[in-house]
C-alpha cells in the first residue's frame, strides 16, 4: 500500500474532476455555453499524452546511452499509452468541435498537426513490427523516437503558435488565456490535469510489468 | 370499552393520514432536481469506479505473475 500511494491520488483526482467538474460553476460564455466543462475532461488528454511521451523518449535516449533493453520496453509501451490518450484526446475534441465550430473536423493547424502526429507513431509501431532482431530493433527505434517527439512539438506546440488557429491558446485567439484566468475553473483542472496523468502512469506502469514477465518468461523457455 | 378503543384506533389512523397529506413526501431529492445533473454525476462516478477496480484487479494479477516468476 505503501507505494501504490499514487495511484490513491489519480484515482480521488479523477473522480473529484468528474464531479467537481459537472457541479461547480463555470463561467458562462457564447457558443461554449456548458461546452466549457470539457476542458476538464478533453485538455488533461494531451497534458498526459505529453508527458507519457516525453517518458518514451527520455528512455529511448537512455537506451542509446546505456544499451539496456529494458529501457526499451519503457520506450515502447509509454509510446503505446501515450497514443491511447492523443486517440482519445483526438475524438473528444472532435465531437466538442461538432458543437462549437460546426464540424466533426476542420482544417486548422492544431487539429491537422495533431493528426499528422499520430500518424508519425504510428509510424513509430510499423517499424518496431519489421525489425526482429531485439537489439537492432530497439536502437533503430530509439533513434526514430527522438525525431517523432521533436515533431510532435514542432506541429502541436511551436506551428499553431505561428499561424491563426481557431483552438483556444494559439495565434491570435485568447480562449484560453480567458478561461485559463478563472479561478473557479482552475480547482478543477489542475487537480484533472494530476488525476489524468498519474491514471496514464498506472495504466503505463501496468504495460511495462507485463512486458517484463512475457520477456522473462519468452527467454526462460 | 371496545368502541372506545376503536374511536381512539380510527382517530389514530386518521391523523396518520392527515399527517401524510399535509406534507409532501421528501426522498433524496437532490437526484430529482430539475436538470437531474446528479444522475449523470453518479452514472460517471459508476463507470469510473468499475474502470478502476479493473486497472487494481490487472495490477494484483500481474503482481502475483511477477512473485511467482521470482520464486523459479
């Protein structure tokens, strides 16, 4: 019980965002209207998409540093997870964006940079499956690994910045910012935003377990 | 005797069920407030407890497969 500490913490987290976040106030705006609550729920996506990415790719580089194949099985399984949450975070903000803008999707830097990241994991899965040899696989990966995270902040973070975008927080659009500014949003998304990420270290922790066991169990026989 | 017993049996009742028509009757209310939000509320805090009882029940299955792998 001692260590599963955390895993407390996502799970109150969590549950305090869902029912803090269809009770408490929010502020009434046009054409969000009580659409606004979905920030709780669809932004805490990428936030954990993120950061279970940014663990990929940390261990990626510990790999090439340190050649140690179960750094790869971290990579591997945080780029499996962290893709769950950015499918995830894909879908939610596309039925928002049904209901706000009018459409399932449109062609807006934010949403199309987020689509052309996915492809690029999954790109990421296509070449891990073609290579079978385990060392040249998880060196080959690794490399491509860095050069998948820098895009992913090259067309989710850096590229909406640069050009107009209807997505709250990029260009010259300062939704979030408003939103971001209220005090009585902000106890609900911050603790959404832990919740979520931890839930997503949960889920990665349990991945990575058991790929561990499959390996002993594989090199045992 | 036994008619006053009865008089006294049938007031009895009948304040009873004068009491009930005076007030309303009141039961959790809060699930039944116009915009019934704590039904959605409950039903989401339902789901999430199932998904969560499944990620500890996965995380003791594994925890065990891990324990008996170390024994071998």
């Amino acid at each position: 019980m001692k260590k599963n500490w955390w895993k407390i913490i996502a799970f109150v987290f969590v549950l305090y965002t869902i029912i803090a976040g269809f009770l408490f106030k929010v502020p009434a705006q046009p054409i969000l209207h009580e659409s606004i609550r979905n920030l709780y729920f669809h932004v805490p996506m990428w936030f954990s998409m993120m950061t279970i990415l940014f663990v990929s790719v940390w261990h990626s580089i510990k790999y090439l540093s340190k050649s140690n194949i179960e750094s790869d099985i971290v990579a591997s399984r945080a780029a499996h997870t962290g893709m769950l949450f950015g499918a995830l975070g894909l879908v939610t903000g596309s039925i928002w964006a049904r209901y706000t803008w009018g459409a399932w999707w449109v062609a807006d830097t934010k949403l199309n940079g987020a689509a052309i990241t996915t492809l690029i994991y999954t790109a990421y899965f296509i070449l891990r499956g073609s290579i079978d040899e385990e060392q040249k696989r998880a060196r080959i990966a690794a490399v491509y690994n860095i050069f998948a995270y820098v895009m992913l902040i090259v067309f989710l973070m850096i590229l909406p910045r640069m050009s107009d975008s209807l997505h709250p927080g990029n260009g010259g659009n300062p939704g979030f910012n408003k939103y971001d500014l209220d005090s009585n949003m902000r106890v609900v998304f911050y603790p959404a935003v832990i919740g979520w990420i931890l839930l997503g270290v949960w889920i990665l922790s349990l991945q990575i377990r058991f790929e561990k066991i499959k390996r002993k169990i594989y090199l045992r026989d | 005797m036994k008619k006053l017993l009865s008089i006294i049996v049938l007031l009895l009742i009948s304040s009873v069920i004068f009491a009930q028509a005076a007030q309303p009757v009141e039961m959790a209310e809060g699930m039944f407030q116009s915009g019934k939000i704590y039904v959605v509320v409950t039903v989401l805090s339902v789901i999430f407890l199932g998904i969560t009882g499944y990620l500890i029940s996965i995380d003791r299955k594994i925890s065990k497969m891990e324990k008996e792998l170390e024994k071998k």
